[in-house]
C-alpha cells in the first residue's frame, strides 16, 4: 500500500484544545474532524461546556 510520508507538525505544549484549534493543527475543516469522531472511538471530544474539546493525546492522533 502506496502512503504519502508522515509530516511532522508542531503541536503546542498545552493539555486541551479546542475544535478550530485543531482543525488548524491537523490542516482539515471542522466537519472532517466531527466526522471523524463518529468513526473513531478513540478520538474523544469532551463536551462538557458545550463545546468539543480535545486533550493532547487526541490532537497527536489527528
């Protein structure tokens, strides 16, 4: 299986972000990765103020 290589990107140092944060991190718009949060249980956005927030482990998977 033919993969294009991996890019490293710079993720800041901080424990939460919030969806347009990674949006921007991770280069896709905002219904790609809430998409991808029904296909991927292992993608766990917190929602508990309303809005999706995601930890550091979470950005690094994206």
């Amino acid at each position: 299986m033919d993969r294009s290589p991996s890019v490293d990107v710079e993720i800041p140092d901080r424990p939460l972000f919030k969806a347009a944060e990674v949006c921007s991190i991770a280069g896709v718009q905002p219904y790609v990765l809430k998409s991808w949060e029904g296909e991927f249980p292992a993608l766990g956005a917190s929602t508990t103020t309303g809005a999706r927030v995601y930890r550091r482990v979470d950005v690094e998977l994206v």
